[in-house]
C-alpha cells in the first residue's frame, strides 16, 4: 500500500474506530505509523528511521527484536505457544526460580500474569489477604496501572475522579517525604506501595534513604512493602532492581514492561513465602490468570534475563546514563526552557520551565528522527528511556537533537510571547 494512504487510512481508523482525541493527539506531535523495528530504531510508513528514545516506556529495554529473544519466542511457538492451564508448564517453573535467584533475597515465589496494571493489581489483593488489613499507603503522583486497583492507588486525581468511588481504604501521602508515611501507617495498614522512582510522576527520585526508612516504618507497623519496579525493574536504573540502589527487601514486587524482551507481553508478582502460604496456602486458586504465564511470554522472559546477564546491560545503564546525564546537564545550563534534568541509570527526565512544552518538543524531536514522550502524570518533564543496548554514538546523537529541539522550540515560544 502507499505510504501515505496508509497513514491516512490508520488516522482513520483510529478516528473512526480506536480514540479519536488521541488520534488528533499523535497527529499533531508528527507520529506515522510504525512498519518495523530492530535494535534502537523503528521505521515508519515512509521508510524514515527514529532513534527510539522512548522504549516502549521501558519495554525495549533489550531493543526491538533481540536475536536471543525472537529465537527463543519461535522455539515455543513451533512446540506450544500457550499453556493447557492442565499440565504443568516448564517455562513458568524455569522463569520463576530464575526470578527468584535474581531478586532481592526473600522473594521466593512469582505470580504470572500479562501486563503492569495486573502485577500490581494481584500485590495489592496478596496484601490485604497476607495481613487481614484494609488501609493502602501510596503516594501522591504514584502511577501502578488503570485497572480498579491499580488506579485506586495511583496518586493523580485527574485518572482517579471520574470512575469514583474506588477501592476504599487508599491514603495517599506526599512522595519522598518518609515522616508523613511514617504517620499515615498505623496498625491497620496493609501495604505500603511506591516506585523507587516515579517514572510516570515525572522521573521523580526520592531523598537517599526514603526507602529504609519506608522499609522501617513497614516493620515496626506489620504493614507489607510493595515495590513496584514495573518500569524501574531488570537494569533501567543501574542495578537489576532499583530498591537494591538502598538494599531494601521488598514483600511484594510487581515486574512487566522489560520482562518480555520487548517481544511478548508479560506482567510478574513476586513475593516472600510467608505472604504466598497466606494468599495461596488454603486456595491455591485464590488468585488465577487464563495467560499469565504462558509459555511464549516465559520463554521470552528467560531470554531476556539471558541477554541482561551476557551483555552486561546493568553495567551499560550506568555507563550510559552517565553519559547521557551529563550531556543534557551542560544543555540545561544554556537554555532557561529547561528548568532541571534528574534521574538515574537509563531512566531520563527533562522538567522544562512552563507547560505545554513538552508536546512542543516532541515534535521537534520526531521532524528530527528521534522519539520521546512525556511523563502521564507530569506533562511538563520529558521522559528518555532508550534502549539499554544503545551505543555511545546514538547516545550522543540524541543529546544533541535533543538540544537542537529545545532550541528551535525557544525560538518558537519567543515568537508567540
Ligand atoms: C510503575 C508502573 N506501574 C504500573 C504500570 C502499569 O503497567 P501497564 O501499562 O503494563 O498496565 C506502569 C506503566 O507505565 C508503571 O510505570
């Protein structure tokens, strides 16, 4: 089909039958349509390639179609590519004691389901039913999915209001501040759930100790500790898991995003024994998924936690975002657009100086051949997420096209003032 009557056709659909807002939405910041990916880059209808500075929100952490992980996906597909729920499935047992021999000591057992939303959605239901408590501790500008659960503890009002009431007993306290959590967990709390960083929140990173303290609250309290490393998790920050950064154990920790290798969707809730002989101990059919844990999404798990180890991506996001870091420090200090640049490892965020920038920008950055987006809950910080496997050249190209869009963008908004 022609390139353009294939973008046209797309919108129209999208219109027609899938969003028309957001439609509108990606047309106006100059997304095509995607035709093909491999390693950083995607391409659309048009044969232009983009450097992918986004990953999926995190999913590509390994790039597009990593050899290991579409080989291994092809294997269980020619054998069997979803589980009979019957027999056993071995790729299931494999990944979790993989999963268990990487995270942090404690987390003994994985619950598989499909996506982030549901791994945090099945450790908010293993909480109440581990403590017999009602009361969830989260944070303001949290994100954890949009399923009932999810969203009844995600800390932004403009998600939450208009599907109200939700799942009572969510209390949300200021993210970072370990006093007021302190305070707000008491004896009848259940959990508490929190990002080691905000990724959806705008990149937010917490004082150094927010989560001992966190972890100590939780003890003194008999309250769990869920952390949801569904974005920060397997290397983005530097560490396999971010709360290793403070070496605190989590009871629960919800896993997606990077887990399928970028090639098969797949959501992971990990937890101690104690927390599992409580939720699974009497019914062990308490909680149930039809594909969670199939054996295509397990295969391309254990590939991915291959790739992870061989190719020392943990090292890499380190190395990497150092780099990437300072870059975009030094352009900070030459455009007053740009009000700070913060995070950690591979996960970016570019906070500017006013709203409605962002979208801006991103355009700016598309007509270049890079792709960003900002953070759901903080439209003013631009998240950069790339691949963990990007070069240092591509790092540096997207350094300075991140620059040249900043600038063009400056110009621009001085033109309107
Ligand atoms: C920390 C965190 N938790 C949960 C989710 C929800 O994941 P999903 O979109 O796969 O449902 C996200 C998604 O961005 C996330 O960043």
């Amino acid at each position: 089909m022609d390139p353009q009557e294939l973008l046209s056709k797309t919108v129209g659909q999208y219109t027609g039958h899938v969003n028309p807002g957001l439609a509108r939405l990606m047309s106006f910041a100059g997304f095509g349509v995607e035709v093909k990916g491999e390693g950083c880059y995607l391409w659309d209808q048009d044969g232009r390639r983009y450097l992918d500075c986004l990953g999926g929100y995190g999913v590509f952490s390994l790039g597009h179609r990593h050899s290991k992980v579409v080989e291994a996906v092809k294997k269980q597909l020619d054998a069997m590519p979803l589980s009979g729920k019957t027999f056993f499935c071995s790729a299931q047992g494999e990944l979790a004691e993989r999963l268990a021999r990487v995270a942090p000591g404690g987390l003994e057992y994985t619950f598989f389901s499909n996506s982030g939303a549901e791994a945090c959605e099945a450790a908010l239901k293993f909480a109440r039913m581990a403590t017999g408590r009602v009361k969830i501790v989260s944070t303001e500008g949290s994100y954890h999915g949009k399923t009932m659960g999810g969203l009844s503890a995600t800390g932004r009002e403009k998600y939450r209001k208009p599907f109200e009431p939700l799942v009572p007993g969510v209390v949300f306290v200021p993210f970072g501040d370990s006093e007021a959590a302190s305070h707000a967990i008491d004896k009848e709390t259940a959990c508490v759930i929190v990002e080691v960083i905000q990724g959806e929140g705008g990149v937010r990173v917490p004082p150094v100790g927010y989560m001992r303290a966190l972890r100590e609250a939780c003890d003194r309290s008999g309250a769990l500790l869920i952390v949801d490393e569904v974005q920060t998790g397997l290397g983005r920050t530097g560490a396999m898991f971010a709360c290793e950064h403070e070496a605190v154990r989590p009871d629960i920790m919800p896993l997606a995003k990077a887990l399928g290798g970028g090639v098969v969707p797949i959501g992971a809730t990990m937890g101690t024994k104690d927390v599992w002989d409580k939720v699974f101990g009497v019914n062990p059919l308490i909680h149930t998924s039809t594909f969670g844990g199939n054996s295509l999404a397990c295969a391309a798990g254990l590939a991915a936690l291959d790739v992870i180890q061989e190719e020392g991506l943990i090292e890499r996001a380190k190395k990497m975002g150092g780099l990437m870091m300072t870059a975009l420090k030094e352009m900070a200090c030459k455009h007053d657009l740009v009000a700070e640049v913060r995070g950690r490892g591979l996960l970016i965020g570019v906070e500017f100086a006013i709203d409605e920038v962002g979208e801006l920008v991103i355009a700016q950055l598309v007509k270049r051949g890079m792709i960003a987006a900002y953070t759901l809950n903080n439209p003013r910080v631009i998240r950069i997420e790339p691949p963990l496997v990007i070069s240092e050249k591509q790092a540096e190209w997207a350094c300075q096209t991140f620059e040249e869009a900043v600038a063009e963008t400056e110009e621009l908004v001085a033109t309107l003032a």
